[in-house]
C-alpha cells in the first residue's frame, strides 16, 4: 500500500474563463489531518467536490490511491457537503440503515453511539431538527463510514463551541493510521491543535503546504497567525 493517498498533477478547474484551480501539483500522504485553508472563493470547495467526483477538472488528474476518480475511489472516499444535503422526511435511525446498506464500509454501531454521546434521538424525522443537529448527523453518518480518505468542507460552521470540541475529537477518534482526513474551515484556531499539515490554497493556487509542527518550531507562529500574514486578514 502506498502511503499516497491523494495527489494532484497539473490540476485546473475553470467555469469559462475564470480559473478556480490553476495547476495544482501536491500530495497527501496517509495518517494525517490536513486543513485545507483559504479565503472565500479561494478553490477549496472546488477541490474537494473534484476529488469526490462531483465536478471533473478541465485539465491534469486528480488521484486517490493511485486511481482517477470513479468506483473505486468513491468506495475509499467519504464526503461532508457544506450543506445538510439529506431527506428531510426520513428519520434518523432510516438513515443509518440506508447507509449501512449502501456502504459496505459503513459502521452502524459506532453511528449509534456518536448519536447517544450527542443525545440525538434516532426516532425523529430529519425536518423536525435544528440546522445545528441536521449538521451533526451528516458529519456522524460521513465519520461512521471506514473510508481511507474524509473530506469535510466546513464541519463546524453552525455549530456551538462546546459541539465544536465534539466534533474534533469524533474526528481524531475515527479515523486510522491508513487514512486521511482534510478539513476545509475558516475556523482556524479552533481546529489548528488537532492539524498535522496544512494547505493555504489563494485564487485557486497552492501558496503554502507545511507540517505544523514546522511551522511552530521554525517560525515560532500559530498557524491561525502565519494565515492572517500571508492573507493579509
């Protein structure tokens, strides 16, 4: 097994004449927590609905484990939307069956026991929820699935900080040394102390990928800091 899980050769994303994505050329490597971090209409949405198969590159590749994207890359990929995209009319216990039997990898037990750590009742129907606990359910069904690659843009936008914390430490929880999992926020300080790597990501180019370790040691910042820096926030 490589320890390769997502590369990017040459990668361009336009919408007619405007470049999203310009040459990206990176990779990521496996037992890591990346975040993927840039201003608004920076391309990191668009990135990671390529490498999900939600839009295709208008030239270069995208891989993960080795693969372009299609079948087999979707078994190995699991996606949080930045928006609740589930049935409203569905109850949350429907949900996790329908998981369970659309995904092979998919745990239930351990979807059940994020929702009682939670207090989420399974018995109710998604439209009788709040938009903070509908966003809790799409990350536990996402982080319930055994997936080599979890790609979540902006997991805790509607979120309080008591549920933020929770959700960081579901997400260190659930993920293997054999998978990686890249976090698309603005919310930097809150999720920096569970980052090992970084991408800054500006006007669809790569401008910065470090280790945070680094970051700290060699130019003695926080990473919320050097983001404030290079973006001028």
């Amino acid at each position: 097994m490589s320890d390769i899980i997502l590369s990017c050769n040459n990668l361009s994303k336009f919408y007619g004449q405007y470049p999203a994505l310009q040459n990206l050329d990176f990779q990521l490597k496996r037992g890591r927590i990346v975040g993927l971090l840039g201003p608004n209409g920076s391309g990191k949405t668009t990135l990671i609905k390529i490498a999900n198969g939600l839009l295709t590159p208008t030239s270069g590749q995208l891989l993960i484990n080795g693969n372009r994207v299609g079948i087999e890359s979707k078994k190995a990929v699991s996606y949080l939307s930045d928006c609740v995209c589930l049935p409203e009319w569905m109850r949350v216990s429907e949900l996790i069956a329908f998981y369970k039997d659309f995904y092979d990898n998919f745990n239930a037990d351990k979807a059940y026991t994020m929702l009682r750590n939670l207090n989420i009742d399974e018995s109710l129907r998604l439209k009788t929820l709040s938009k903070g606990t509908k966003e809790k359910v799409q990350l536990i069904l996402v982080m319930s699935r055994e997936a080599d690659l979890y790609l979540l843009d902006e997991p805790m936008g509607g979120v309080d900080p008591a549920t933020r914390d929770y959700i960081l430490n579901t997400i260190i929880s659930n993920y293997s040394e054999n998978s990686t999992v890249v976090i698309s926020t603005h919310l930097i300080s809150d999720v920096e102390k569970v980052l090992d790597e970084v991408l800054f990501i500006n006007k669809g180019e790569i401008v910065l990928q470090d280790m945070v370790d680094h970051i700290r040691d060699e130019q003695g910042k926080s990473v919320d800091t050097l983001f404030r820096e290079v973006f001028k926030c």
